[in-house]
C-alpha cells in the first residue's frame, strides 16, 4: 500500500506519514523544504522498515505538480491513499485591511494546489478502480470568524470540493473523505503571524490543544475502515473548544 501526503515536512503531515509508517506503508512525502524531506525519510526508513520516496515541489505550480506525479517510478506509481494536507494560513486581519499576496498565497495553496494534486492523482485512481482521498479541512471550513475571512473562505472551498468529489469520484469506486480540526499546535499560527514565535505561542497559552498526533491517529482510522465503510466528513476538536471561537482557558 503506498500513502501519497503533500505538506509532509512538518505538523499533520509528518506525523501522519510516520503513523502510516508504523502500520508498514510506503509513503510519497512531498513539501518544499527538500532538507526537512531527506531527514524524514531517512528517519522513517530506518525505523519502520518502509520504503519512502521524497519529492520537493510546490503545489501552487501545475507544471511542477504534474512532473512530480509523472516522475514517479514503478514502486510508486501506484497510490492507494492520498492525503491533501498542504495548506496555509496568512494573516488575520478585516476584509478591508487585507494583504494581497496573504490571499493570493491562501487561494494557491490551499484551493488551487489541492486541486492540482488532487486531479494527477485521482486519474490514476480512476484506472486502478480503487483509491482513498482524504482532505485536510478545518473547522474555519464549517464557520466565519472575526478577521479570518480569506481563510474561512478557501476552507470552506475544501469543504465543497470534498463532497464534489465524493459524487464525481463514487462510480469510479474512490472513497473520499475529510478531517477538519479545531486548534492544533503545529507551525500553522507561525506561518500566520509571519514568523512571530511569541504571538504564535500566545494562541496556546493555557489551554490543552489537539496534537498533531491526535490528527494522524484518526486520518489512519479514516482509512483503514472496511471497503464498504466512508467517513464522508469529521470535526475534531480539543476538548476545550467547542467551536471556532468558543474555547476555555
């Protein structure tokens, strides 16, 4: 079985492909930061006993995604699960004080780079008459915040794209699911506030958040139910949150 995860060089991504690794699947591993894929890698490789095929690209680039998915070999050719975790956060301020290249940089990733890598993939599933897809939402997918409105909005993008494609993908005999987490600690409110460790860590102050391996344990559970068994969609959240800004602390 071979596990195909984009955004895997950190948080949700790399815990779910060490997860997948510990139960004996091959992975494709793919991300931008070639240094943190080789270490990833190696690391799973020698403990697990998997093989393991790093790809470095951007899946804001079509072109780069379609070489990457072209290029894989015979080993990894065939994708049994693919995991859509790639996806950004940029900023959080009001419609009107919005920073262009924060939207553009959202929308690329999160909308239009799921959708590339989701298409190169989904047609080799389609021959193979079989496959799982699983999207890597978030609860800024189900509801509006104050001041996260791109995001909301690309989120909410995945959550229409899921259940497309579980009507476009289900005479093809593909599952597809999604997973939309509530806080998570991972570099997510990093990249969000531009490298601002100090703010990032602000988010989390006094509360007990979801873990990236709380994410992984259950996208395993997803995928590995009985082949006449969908888990079309799930929210999850850390049990001090009860919905997007609803928290105890």
């Amino acid at each position: 079985m071979i596990v195909f995860i984009t955004g895997a060089t950190s948080g949700i991504g790399k815990q779910t492909a060490i997860e997948f690794a510990k139960h004996g699947y091959n992975l494709v591993i793919t991300g931008r930061r070639k240094e943190r894929l080789i270490e990833l890698k190696k690391d799973i490789e020698t403990k697990y006993k998997v093989d393991v095929l790093d790809l470095c690209f951007d899946i804001t680039n079509q072109k780069e995604v379609e070489y990457a998915v072209l290029s894989l070999s015979d080993k990894f050719q065939h994708i049994d699960i693919l995991i859509n975790n790639a996806g950004l956060a940029a900023g959080m301020a009001p419609i009107q004080d919005g920073n262009l290249s924060h939207w553009e940089a959202m929308i690329n990733t999160n909308i239009k780079g799921l959708l590339y890598v989701t298409k190169c993939i989904s047609t080799k599933m389609i021959e193979q008459k079989k496959g799982h897809i699983i999207n890597v939402g978030s609860i800024a997918g189900k509801e509006v915040y104050a001041n996260g409105n791109v995001y909301c909005a690309t989120k909410h993008a995945v959550d229409a794209l899921n259940k497309g494609m579980r009507i476009d993908l289900l005479p093809h005999g593909i599952k597809v699911s999604a997973i939309n987490p509530g806080m998570v600690e991972t570099e997510f409110s990093i990249v969000r506030f531009d490298g601002d460790e100090d703010r990032a860590k602000k988010v989390y102050e006094n509360i007990v958040p979801l873990k990236p391996e709380d994410i992984a344990e259950t996208i395993y559970w997803m995928a590995t139910r009985p082949a006449h068994v969908n888990i079309n969609d799930l929210i999850i959240m850390p049990t001090i949150q009860a919905n997007a800004t609803t928290v105890l602390r």
